[in-house]
C-alpha cells in the first residue's frame, strides 16, 4: 500500500478479550467492596479511557454518588478515586491476564497489513502495569505490534488524540490521515477523529456488544441482529468512518481506505 502507512489498534475488545470482560468483573467487584452495587452497563459506559478518569466518571453517576454519600458520609472526592483505583488495578491486572486471549482474525489481519508494508500501531486504556501480563501472551499467540502506548505514556488519554500523536512518532508515519484508529468504543473512536485518522469501529467483538465468543455464538439469531444493530448504530454516531463485526473483517476496509486516499480523500 502507497497510502495507508499505519494502522492503531485498540487491545481489550479490539484484538483480545472478545467483548472485552476483564475489566467489567473488576469495577463492580470494587465498588462492592466499598459498599456500591454498580451495573455491567454503568461499569461500561465509559469505556476506553483510563481507568482512573473512568472510576471517576463511574463515581459522577447521580446513582453511584448517591449511593456512595448514604454508605459513606459525603459525596465521592479525589481522595476517594484514588482510594477505589488502588483496589481496582491488582483487579485488573489479575482478571486482564485471564482473559488475554487473541480474537480471530487480530493475527491474520496483521500479517496481511504488513506484507502491504503497513506499521502496526497500538494504544489502550491500561496502564503499562496491566500490558506487561497482556503483551507477552497476545505475542505468543501472533499479536505483537511495533509501537505500544499506554494510559500514563502521555499528558492525557482518550479522546486525546495524544496517544495516537505518539504512536505516530514511534512510527514515522505522517500525516495522521495515513493512519487508520480501530477501536470498540466511542471514547476510541473520538480518539482517532481528534487525530485526524480514519476510524473503524468494531461492534460485535467489542464494549458495546458486550458478550464472549462463546455467548455470542450462543444467541438466537434475532437477539444477535437486534445487539448487532445497535453496537453499529453507537459507533456510526460516534463519528467512525466504518463499522465491522471483528478485526477478521478489516483487511477490506484498509483496502477501501487506501483507494480513497489514491483518489484524494481526507477523512
């Protein structure tokens, strides 16, 4: 390829972690150790930033706050971020590990994009701490980008477009429209925008979506189509230029981007 020069890829829900689990058991488990019960669909509202800007947005929730003030005495502050944070990252770092397996296709993909001569990107909303028990399994297993940037890299993360800013420059790779952002959240997708990258959003193995491979395959064929069509529906409204099921379906859109780019086409 003559155009496409990078491709940036999210890690949780993007290429591993299919519906991207670890970090879901690991909210709720916290905060109820703090006395809060908390939704899967609250712990999943903003996901794709760092993890302690969204225990933070968790703890602005009306419900979360209220919840928190009656068990506690007084409305969530820093101190009290921080306080959840330190207990939520060993979480993380344990139930990450777990379920640090490759989502099909992530492999393939990447060794299809490099025989095109495309650098393979990546930034995620884990810290270094969580990656270091990631990337040497998703490397086991055919994953191992040439450049890795995670929460704390940069001054702030997503929907920054910082991260992808220093990807870039670990790559070489300029303009920022040379480059492709793939990611499975809004707050990821807004990322690559903010860039100036294509975005592609990936719905079925992601955030939105929600599920493992083994309980998606599991659902009636109306129950997958309704959750299909909404998971496309928040990522086309967050701005992303295509919508896929998984990253097994990417090599195409890669290849429409570079035509587009042939023909003179900015995102």
């Amino acid at each position: 390829m003559k155009h496409v020069k990078a491709v940036i890829f999210d890690w949780a829900g993007t290429v591993v972690d299919h519906g991207s689990l670890a970090p879901m058991g690991a909210f709720v488990e916290t905060f109820a150790g703090f006395g809060v019960e908390l939704s899967i669909d609250e712990a999943r509202g903003p996901m794709g930033m760092a993890k302690r800007p969204h225990i933070a947005a968790l703890m602005a929730l009306p419900r979360v706050a209220q919840a928190w003030a009656e068990r506690h005495g007084h409305p969530p502050g820093e101190s009290d971020i921080d306080t959840v944070y330190a207990v939520f990252v060993p979480k993380n770092i344990a139930v990450a590990a777990q379920l640090s397996q490759i989502i099909p296709g992530a492999a393939a993909t990447v060794a299809a994009l490099r025989v095109e001569g495309v650098r393979i990107g990546s930034t995620t909303g884990y810290t270094r701490e969580i990656m270091a028990e990631i990337l040497p399994q998703a490397a086991q297993q055919g994953f191992a980008p040439d450049s890795l940037v995670c929460t704390g890299d940069t001054a702030a993360g997503r929907p920054t477009p910082l991260m992808i800013y220093r990807t870039l420059l670990d790559l070489g790779v300029w303009p920022a429209w040379n480059a492709v952002k793939v990611d499975d959240t809004e707050v990821g997708i807004a990322e690559g925008l903010n860039a100036g990258c294509w975005t592609v959003g990936v719905a079925v193995t992601g955030n939105v979506f929600g599920l493992s491979a083994s309980d998606t395959a599991a659902l009636p064929p109306d129950d997958f189509a309704r959750r299909r069509a909404a998971a496309i529906a928040r990522l086309t409204a967050a701005g992303a230029h295509y919508v896929i099921d998984g990253v097994a379906d990417l090599f195409p859109v890669v290849t429409a981007i570079e035509g587009r780019l042939a023909r003179g086409e900015r995102p």
